[in-house]
C-alpha cells in the first residue's frame, strides 16, 4: 500500500501541477476537498493513472473517484480484471 500511495502521490501532484497541501497523503483524504482537485486535474489525473499504473478506468467509473481509497480500490480492481483477462 505504502507503494501504491507514493504513486498516487505523484500522480496527484502531476495532476495538480502542484505539491499537495498535505504532509502525509492517506487514504481517507477526499479529492476535491482536502486535495483541492478540480474538473481539470480529475481529467489529467486519470491519465496519469494509466500511463503510470497500468489500468484504464472507464468514462462511467470517473464521478465515483471522490477519495484517495476509491482510485486505490478501482485500481486494485481493474489489475485484478486485467489478470483474469
């Protein structure tokens, strides 16, 4: 998990063209509210997610990514699927 967060974190930060505003990056940290990511930043952040991750999240699947746990779980679940694939 610790992997996965130093990821996000990156992720995140490319997608904001910013350091985050937090210290520490965890899982209950919401998006839009704690992170202050926008409809931009959600766009670029779901590139990111697949250049550096591996995964393509679906259009549909987008609106539901409101905390760092949900990318983490969706990715989780997408390589699982990719696996089975």
């Amino acid at each position: 998990m610790a992997a996965d967060l130093q990821t996000m974190r990156a992720i995140l930060e490319a997608a904001l063209d910013d350091e985050l505003p937090v210290k520490e990056l965890n899982p209950s940290h919401h998006l839009y509210e704690d992170l202050g990511m926008d409809s931009m930043a959600a766009v670029v952040m779901v590139v990111e997610i697949q250049k550096r991750m591996g995964v393509r999240i679906p259009d549909d699947e987008v609106p539901q990514l409101m905390t760092v746990q949900a990318v983490l779980d969706i990715v989780c679940r997408l390589r699982g699927a990719g696996d089975r694939e």
